[in-house]
C-alpha cells in the first residue's frame, strides 16, 4: 500500500495543500492509522464521491507531473513485471531439472545398492558365527546379535553414502 504525508500527497495531486485538507475534513480521504493518505483508496473514493461534492479543483485532472511518482511509472512497472515473471520462470525451470533424473543412472545405483546389502546380510551371519558358538547361554548370545546389528548397519549406511558420492550417481 502506497502512503504518502498529507503535503506529498497534494503535490501528488497536483493541487494545493489546503484543497487536500478541504478533502480530508470531507472525510473524501482514505487515511492510515499515523495519519497518511492511502493514495490508492483515496484516489478510488474521490472517484466514488465527485458526484455533486467536488469543486472544480477536485474535478480537474492532475497534471502529468503528478504521475511522474515511481509507483506511476507504466514502463517501470511493466519492466518490474517481466524481470518477476523471468525470476519466476527460472526458477520453476531450476526445480523442475533438480527433480527430473537419468532413468538408467537410478536403476544403476539401486542395483548397486541392492547388491551391497544382499552381500552384507549374508556375510553377518559368519562375522558373528564364531562367538555365537562360543556363548555359553541365549542372554551372551542375544547381547552379540544385538552388538552385531548396529554395527553391520552402521557399516552399510557408510558403504551407501561412499556409493552415492561417486561420479555419475548425484
């Protein structure tokens, strides 16, 4: 929302101060809460309100100078558009390749994935074989496989990042 002082807004006008004080006690202004002209609703109910109220002052148009203010620039404006439109475009254009991936490299990777954990899981069984054989009763051997597990998927877990770091997988 544009605001201006009461003064600004006169010269915005293009009319004198005092017209826009004649305007304001009128009630014909849009004011903001610290007391400045909401220039867009003021504009709009002096449009609304010129019937029968407005001097020949308030009916004049303002003179071009008056929308010499940048808010008014047609070409700024319109340059302000297409350079948002363009940044918008970009970047749905950066999100849009970010998710789209070569369908062969992800199958690629998950078989090498795949391959590396089938490969894990079998190999758990003879890392833990030996002091499983050695416990002497089900809680020793429960305490090895719940030691072993961790492990072996922490292990993994390494093995999959090492994998997605290499060229050709990211």
């Amino acid at each position: 929302m544009l605001t201006m002082a009461l003064s600004e807004f006169a010269r915005h006008l293009g009319c004198s101060p005092a017209s826009v004080t004649r305007l304001k006690k009128a009630g014909r202004l849009v004011l903001t809460a610290d007391g400045k002209v909401d220039v867009d609703g003021s504009l709009w109910r002096l449009a609304e309100t010129q019937g029968g109220q407005a001097s020949q002052a308030d009916l004049a148009p303002p003179p071009v100078s008056a929308w010499k203010h940048p808010e008014h620039n047609f070409q700024l404006q319109r340059a302000r558009r297409v350079t948002y439109e363009a940044l918008t475009a970009e970047r749905e254009a950066r999100l849009m390749l970010a998710k789209l991936v070569d369908a062969a490299a992800v199958r690629a990777a998950a078989n090498e994935a795949s391959a590396l954990i089938l490969a894990m899981a079998r190999a758990f069984p003879a890392s833990v074989a030996g002091k499983i054989a050695a416990a002497s009763d089900e809680v020793q051997t429960r305490e090895i496989l719940e030691d072993g597990v961790p492990d072996l998927l922490q292990t993994l877990a390494d093995r999959l990042a090492a994998l997605a770091e290499q060229p050709g997988t990211s």
